[in-house]
C-alpha cells in the first residue's frame, strides 16, 4: 500500500496536481448532489457516505508511516463532497419560501424592499415585505407596476397599500426550460404578480436607500445625456441597469454572443479596478515623500479595491458583480504581496467564497459561464506554448501588435468553445461568430466605450460632458451595428434541443481536467470532451412539446416548420417552444395544416415516427363534450391532449396527457421514436420549489 500511494504522490507531482482547486471542485460537487438527488433520505445518504470514505481513507492514513499525502487529499476531498451538501441544503432550509397554494386576487400592505426601473417594458418592478392574506404567514412578494401607475415615493422603505393578480413563481415551461421557481424559492419569494387599480402610499421612506437611489439617478443622467439606443447601454455600464435596454437589441447582443458586455461583471470590474490602480500608482509615484516610505503597490491596490467595491455597489451588488469584485480583490492582494496574481489557486478562493455565501448559483449560467472563461483564459495563458508565444523579443511594432490581435482573437475562440455547452444547455442556441465579434467588441468596450463613459461624467460636474457624451454615443453605436450585423448573418446562430445533463458534466469534467493538470495527462480530458461532442450530435429533437398548463403544444419533424395548436400571442410560450423543438422556421397554427383535421373542439393528426403511425387528439377548447363520443375518440388515438380534466372513460392508446396528469407532471417532452417521454416533475425531486402534484 505504501509502495502504491508513493507511486501515486510522484504522479501527482510530476502532473502539476493543486489540491486547492480540487477541493473546491469537491465541494461543487457535494452542491450539485443535492440538485440532483431527489429526497432529502438520499441527501443524508450522501452526507453520511462521504463521511464514511473521510473516516476509511482517515484509519489508512494513521496506519502508514509516511502518512502519505494522497491520502490526507482524498480525506479532506471527502470532507470537502459532504460539505457542499451540508451547505446547499442549510442554504435552501433557511431562505425558502413557500409558494402561494393557487392564483389570487390580494388586498396587501407592505413595506417596500427593492425597486428596480423596467422603461423597456414600460413598468416598475418592487418587491414587498408583506403577510399572506389567508395564512398571515410573513412572505416576500414581487409586484409589476405599470409605468402610468407609479408614484412618487414609491421607493425602498416606504409603506403601501396595493391590490395585485398573484401567481405562484412559474415551474419550468418545458423540460429543459429557465426555472423560475427554483430561482423564487432562493430570493425568498412566496409570489408574483401585477399591481390591479391604484397604489396608496402609507408611509414614506424612512431611511433613504442612498444607493439605489444614487444608482437610478446615475441610470437617468445617462440616459437624458445621451438618448436611443446608445443612451440604455450606456446607463447599463454605468449604473448596471438593463431595464431600458429594448428587446431587439438585447437579442441581437445575445445572438452575437456579446451579451456578457451587458451584464455588469468581470469585465467591467477588472476594467474599473485596473484604471483605479493604474492612475493611482501613476499619481502617487509623483510624490517622492510618499514613494521612500510606503509601497506603493499596496497603497494603490488598496485604493482600487475602494473603487471596485463602490463600482460594485453603485451597480446594484447582484451576484456576478459580487463575485467579480471577489476575484478582483484576491488579485489586488497577490499584487500588493508581489504574487502572481492570475492562477488556478486565485479562482478557487473565489469559487469557494461565492459557492459558501449563494451555493445555488452553481447552477445558474452567470456562475458556470464566468467561471468557466476566466479558467478558460488562465489556462491557455499558463500553457508552455502560449508563454513562448507571448514571450518579450526584439520585433517591429507591427510585428507586436499582429501577435496581440492574434492572441486575443485565440483568447476570444477558447472562450466561445469553453462557453458554448453552458449556452446550449440554459439557452439552447449559440452566437457561433462571437470569436470573431469580441475580437472588436471587447476592446471597444474595455479600452474606449467606458473610459469614456467615466470621462463624460467627471465633465458633467463643470458642464462640459456633451463632446465626450457624442463620442460614447459613436462607440456604442458602433458596438449595436456590430450586434445586428453579426446576428444577421447565415448560420450565426446555432439551434440544439434540450442538452441532457450529462452532456454538460462531460463537458465539465473535461474542461476542469484540462485546466487543472499540466503535462501530458491533460490529454484525458479528451475522452469525456470527445464522448459529450458525440452526444451533442446524436441529441434528440422532440417530437412533440406540451406546455405544463397544456394549452401550447408543438410538433417538430415537419421540415423547418413547427407546427403548433394555437398561434399563441404570448411571446414566452412561443420562443420557449421555438427554442426547445430546436427550429428556426415558420410557425404554422395546427388547423391551417393540411395533415390535420380540426373541428371546433378537437383536431386530429397523424404523424409517422420509425416506421410507425401515432395518432395525436388534441383539444382546443373547454368545450362540453358528449363523454360517449369522447371515449371513441379516445380508443382510436394514441395520445391526447388537453387542458382539462378527462373523464376515465377516455383510454387513448399510449399516454393521456390531461390537466390532471399536467399538474402532476409539468410539461412534456414526447419522443415517438423509442417512445418515451420526459416531464418537468422527473428532474425537480423533492425540493421545497416544485410542488410535485399537490397543488
């Protein structure tokens, strides 16, 4: 055994192994057990087991007599596994709220949390700290307040007196689709809904929240300073606020993969604090005094570290900001200590204090996607090639620049491939050309759009900002044309179905292997990279997609036409169904179909999967039904659908997917070739947020 674990030591040293990232990959394990397992029997199970292999490996050690190493990692692994667990589940336990039992109409008083400014969609949204009308248990509300119906003091602190349509916070759509209600039950919100007649203000703000009113005004000087579009993406780097930003020029950033510029994070941090520490070493070296008798690095890392965390504020404090500002102030330390200040061990102390403060953010996108460029970009930096590539040498300026612009174009490719399964899977669809957009984006951004920005505003203070404004206006315009013209090109944008969950986890693990190893065994990273591309192509497309109220339901397999039974105006609906069947195409209503045989009530359609004819009875209304005729209609189908109840009389063939069974189960993915299908309920388990039927 000794001989082993020795052997195994020397392997580990040779291979560059750091237990420090690991452990905390441990960790994110133990939190994504816990999504994943279904009961909290089973979360006890996994405590329990990872404790008993931390005991094991434990005896192991204090029998050898070298007290290898390996052994003390796999303990503190152990440990680290069960922690993550333990951690994820006091999280849920303490800040869960549950959800409102059914729709209503309530009367409420409260007192005003959150106020966030919508002028895109002509609304405001607040949040309430209120009690449940029927139980008077004390909850947390989220109220959309038409713009029209705003008032003045309508502000953090301030006491109202509303009436609102409340809602449950909305299952996943879809299997595969944005869960909203995990999301509510962490932010603590039992409800949400919009603000019906008048609001009736009750006390006014009795400590002004210094912030975000500093945040709002900011967003509106931004914006009276320089209007159209421009004008919300400027107020967006600014103040961090995105609620002007039209919906047209959202997707397009978002199909141009450039969507990050928007979302104040790393980034704009590490573009605020490099300045801050920057000007600051600048400014303070000129003072001699000073200079003989302090280190100036420290001095000036402390001083962008007050900048960052003011930008950090000023923006709102979300969670990507604040894990940004994290990984900014280890870097400012390192420099302060004359560390090395980009490397594995750095995203780790940063990974693990957000994971410890929002373990549920694990996963959410923002953390997978930053998370991931920024090792992405470590990586590739830390690699022997990369460093000869960019090692100093006498060269032509030319020459210098040339391999700049070829680094980050290299740099901007690694990110997109390292982000591309995270996108796929929350968002099923990809910027393909986003390399090539960031190339000019980022630059454009970092080096010009927000210095400029912060130039505009210092000016502003004398009266004298208009010029540099005209110019922010022409690089944020350029930034928009850029979007659009990326966005609108053939094939910029890749469409794929669901991604399983173990796609993305081969991706994963990958990944993590190959930035966290040096030397050749990094090369396994390609047998789960390899095996997750192979399970990418061979990811099915559903034949048929039931919304979880069963109103909306979509057939692929039509060309690049998706059929659908009613051309629904709700936007939602319609791009969650577009986006999950993987089409791109026209959106065809079932009765204008010739296939399909619509009456008032019912249409009937046959569709032929692997050879075999299924025969679909779908219900288009709530129309009283004679049952005898329902139950024929029922014994010649193979599956019916419908947004109410069925009698049992009606026995279709294979599945019967009812409001009964809907509620129970959510919304349906059908695959006819196998057949199977697979529901929202499959993936939710026990957790406080998914009411598993009994609503």
């Amino acid at each position: 055994m000794s001989s082993i674990t020795d052997r195994a030591d020397a392997f580990l040293d040779n291979s560059g192994f750091d237990r420090g990232p690991w452990l905390v990959v441990c960790f994110a394990v133990g939190i994504a057990s816990w999504f994943g397992l279904a009961a909290p029997w089973q979360w006890a199970s996994f405590i329990v087991a990872a404790l008993l292999v931390a005991f094991g490996f434990a005896q192991v050690w204090r029998a050898n007599a070298k007290r290898n190493a390996l052994i003390l990692g796999a303990i503190s692994m152990a440990l680290a596994t069960a922690a993550g667990m333990a951690t994820v589940w006091t999280r849920s336990a303490l800040v869960g709220q549950e959800a409102i039992e059914y729709p209503r109409s309530s009367m409420l008083s409260g007192r005003v949390l959150t106020r966030q400014e919508q002028p895109a969609q002509e609304r405001v949204r607040i949040t309430l700290a209120t009690r449940d009308s029927e139980s008077g248990r004390a909850i947390k509300v989220r109220v959309n307040v038409p713009s029209d119906k705003d008032i003045v003091g309508l502000e953090e602190g301030s006491v109202v007196r509303l009436r609102a349509r409340l809602m449950p916070p909305a299952a996943p759509i879809l299997p595969g689709a944005y869960n909203f209600a995990r999301r509510a039950w962490f932010d603590g919100l039992a409800a949400t809904g919009s603000l019906i007649g008048e609001i009736e203000l009750i006390e006014i703000a009795r400590d002004d929240s210094v912030i975000a009113q500093a945040q709002r005004s900011l967003s509106l000087h931004v914006r009276e300073q320089l209007g159209g579009a421009s004008g919300t993406i400027a107020a967006t780097l600014a103040s961090g606020d995105r609620g002007s930003i039209a919906k047209r020029d959202e997707e397009a950033m978002r199909d141009a993969g450039l969507t990050h510029l928007l979302a104040i994070s790393g980034l704009h941090v590490s573009a605020v604090i490099a300045a801050a520490y920057f000007v600051a070493i600048k400014l303070l070296a000129l003072w001699p005094w000073l200079t003989l008798r302090v280190r100036l690095p420290v001095l000036a890392a402390g001083l962008a570290a007050l900048a960052g965390i003011s930008y950090t504020l000023l923006t709102g404090a979300q969670v990507p900001t604040v894990r940004s500002c994290v990984g900014a102030m280890l870097v400012l330390l390192a420099l302060a200590l004359g560390r090395e200040p980009l490397s594995m061990r750095m995203v780790a102390a940063a990974a693990m204090v957000v994971l410890l403060l929002w373990p549920e953010s694990l996963v959410g996108p923002s953390f997978q996607m930053s998370f991931a460029a920024v090792i992405a970009i470590i990586a590739l930096h830390s690699s022997g090639p990369i460093r000869a590539f960019l090692a100093p040498r006498e060269e032509s300026i030319a020459r210098r620049w040339s391999r700049g612009v070829a680094m980050l174009f290299l740099t901007g490719l690694v990110i997109e491939l390292s982000l591309m399964p995270i996108v796929l899977f929350h968002f099923h669809r990809a910027g393909i050309y986003g390399a090539l957009a960031n190339v000019i984006a980022i630059p454009l951004v970092t080096f010009i759009s927000m210095p400029l920005v912060a130039i505009a505003l210092l000016l502003d203070q004398i009266g004298l900002g208009a010029p540099v404004w005209w110019l922010v206006g022409l690089s944020l315009d350029g930034l928009l044309g850029l979007a659009h013209f990326t966005s609108s090109q053939p094939g910029a944008v890749k469409l794929l179905p669901e991604l399983s969950i173990a796609t993305l986890l081969l991706f994963i693990a990958g990944g993590l292997w190959l930035a966290l190893w040096n030397g050749k065994v990094r090369l396994f990273a390609l047998a789960p990279i390899s095996i997750a591309m192979l399970l990418v192509f061979l990811t099915p497309t559903p034949d048929v997609l039931i919304t979880r109220d069963g109103r909306h339901v979509a057939i692929t397999g039509e060309g690049d036409k998706l059929l659908v039974l009613r051309d629904s105006e709700s936007s939602y609906a319609r791009d969650n169904l577009l986006e999950l069947a993987g089409v791109d195409g026209d959106v065809i209503p079932l009765d204008q179909w010739p296939g399909a045989q619509c009456s008032r009530e019912f249409c009937v359609l046959t569709l032929t999967r692997a050879g075999r004819d299924w025969t679909l009875l779908l219900a288009r209304n709530q129309d009283l039904v004679p049952e005898r005729r329902l139950a024929a209609a029922c014994d010649q189908s193979d599956i019916v659908i419908a947004d109410r109840w069925l009698p049992r009389s009606c026995q279709p063939r294979w599945l019967k997917a009812d409001k009964r069974f809907l509620e129970r189960e959510g919304g349906l993915s059908l695959f006819l070739s196998e057949p199977r299908y697979r529901s929202v309920g499959t993936s939710q388990g026990e957790h406080g947020w998914w009411w598993g039927g009994t609503r």
